[in-house]
C-alpha cells in the first residue's frame, strides 16, 4: 500500500524535454531552414489544392473530395509537429508541457489514422471508378462519400482516444527526456515507472495492425486495378495508370512509416529520426507535387484558376 502511495506520489512529470534532431548550431540551423521552406511548401501547395477544387466545378467527384480532404488532413498533420519543432530550434532545454504532449499525441493519431482509413477509402474509389465504370456514381454518390468521410473520421477519433487513454493512464515519474523532436507514444510510455510491456503489445495490435490491414487491402485493390488496365486501350489506361502511380506513391511513403514505427516493440532505431522527418514533414510536402504533377485535370484547372487571378489584377 505504501509502495502504491509512493508510486502515485511521484508520478506527476509536468514536463518533458524533447532532444531535437541534432544538439550541433550549425546543423540546428540548417534544420529550421529545411523544415521552415518545407512547412510553407505544404501550406501553400495543400491549400491550393483545396481552393482549386472547391472553384472549378469540373472537379466535383468523388475522387477530388477526396483529394481535397487529404490536403487538408496533410495540412494538419503536418502543423500538430513542425511549429513546435521550429519553436524548439531556438530553445536551448526544448520543454513540452505534459498536457500539451498528450494533446499532440492525440491529434497526431487522429490525423495520421484519418489518413490511412482515407488513403483506403480512395483506392476503393479508384478500383469502382477503373474496374466498375458503369456503376461508378451509383456506388459513388454523394451520400456513400459523406457516410465514408464520416466513417474515416470516427474510426481516427476511436483510434486516437484509445491511445492516448493507454499513454495518460501511465505514472511518469523520471526521466524526462524523450529521444525526438515530438511526442508520440513509443517515446513517451519507455519514460513510464512501470513495466509497458503489456502497453507495447496493444500499441502494436492497435497501429500495427491498422498500418499492415490498410496496407495490403491497398495493395490488393491495386493489384487488381492493374489486372483490369490490362484489357483497356492506351490513352484510357495511360491516365489510370497515372492516377494509381500517384496514389502508391503516397501510400508507400505513408504507411512505411506507420509500420516501421508501430509494428515492432518500443526500441529507438537510428533511423527513427529520419523516418519521422519524412511522416511529419516531408510526405505532406509531396503530396501537392505527386497529385498535381502527375495529373493533367488538376494542372489545368490550377492554370485556370492562376490565368483567372491574373486577369483580375489587370483590370
């Protein structure tokens, strides 16, 4: 009973310190300046992805709704981390408020599991729209894409609630350091008084098994959209093999993450580092890029929207 006591009272931790990326000036600098044109890079190409689809009407279906709220999640995602870690360049002891460690634990979940439950949900609309054209607005239709959009959001919140739950739960009682430049739960729980072992088990039955679901339904649905091209004519398949290129391309650079981090025990990697550069603030970046680049609907109807506010600026 003492020991208990005891336990409860030194487990109130009210902040942490985050290590960063690299304890060298130098290297911190250049550090911000890379993440900085990074971060400005998402915001503006992510929104302008949105703005483009909201204003040309030709871009109203199922896949450019779609489109448009993995930009906005992108954009999200990608400011739960990088502000802070821009803030923290500059900050010798880079402290984080438990409160506030908890609170980006949770949107960085809601975020990052919204995303994988979209990045499925849009390769299901690309399997009705190559392999079931027909019916493609019948099972489409708006209804079904808002249900979807519901649906996707539910299960992140679920997923990020049950989470954090199993992180807050946990006395924290020193050290206090945590081996990133943000808080996520593989860092965090290994500061806990306790044995997590338990804790790492459901983590990895939780995100773990979500990553590698997602990912090879996605792979499967893909696989057999490519089966499907094989049967189509060059200019039609030519644009459907564009359009899955982009979308592997995401989930590959996604999902590698995911499952590298959340399915396997919480021990740091030296590449846990670099890999988190890429979830937190490089894939945001290139999914404007991949999706625009790579899909000639989008590049015109950002020339029109562009050609537009130029002709407003001359009169």
């Amino acid at each position: 009973m003492e020991e208990v006591v005891l336990l409860n009272q030194t487990s109130l931790v009210t902040y942490f310190q985050l290590r960063g990326l690299s304890v060298n000036q130098k290297a911190q600098i250049a550090v911000f300046s890379m993440f900085l044109i990074f971060y400005v890079l998402t915001l503006m190409g992510n929104i302008l992805i949105v703005i483009t689809i909201i204003y040309d009407h030709r871009l109203h279906t199922p896949m450019y709704f779609f489109l448009s709220k993995l930009s906005f999640i992108d954009v999200c995602h990608s400011t739960v981390t990088v502000p802070k870690m821009l803030t923290d360049t500059w900050s010798e002891e880079k402290l984080i408020s438990f409160d506030a460690c908890v609170t980006q634990i949770f949107f960085l979940h809601l975020f990052a599991c919204t995303e994988i439950f979209l990045l499925t949900v849009m390769a299901y609309d690309r399997y009705v729209a190559i392999c079931k054209p027909l019916q493609y607005m019948i099972v489409m239709n708006w209804k079904v894409c808002m249900m979807l959009a519901v649906a996707l959001w539910t299960g992140g919140t679920i997923h990020s609630i049950a989470l954090t739950s199993l992180t807050i739960k946990l006395p924290y009682c020193g050290p206090d350091e945590i081996d990133n430049f943000f808080c996520d739960v593989p860092q965090v729980i290994k500061l806990a008084c306790i044995d997590t072992h338990i804790i790492e088990i459901l983590i990895v039955s939780n995100s773990g098994l979500i990553s590698m679901v997602c990912f090879v339904v996605l792979v499967v649905s893909y696989a057999v959209i490519l089966v499907s091209l094989r049967q189509r004519i060059s200019k039609g398949r030519r644009k459907a093999l564009s359009t899955c290129a982009a979308h592997l391309t995401v989930v590959t650079l996604f999902l590698g993450h995911c499952i590298f981090i959340y399915s396997r025990p919480s021990t740091s990697l030296p590449e846990d580092k670099m890999v988190s550069v890429f979830f937190t603030a490089v894939t945001p970046l290139l999914n404007p890029i991949i999706y625009t680049l790579r899909n000639e609907e989008m590049k015109n109807a950002l020339n029109k929207l562009v050609g537009r506010k130029e002709r407003k600026e001359e009169k």
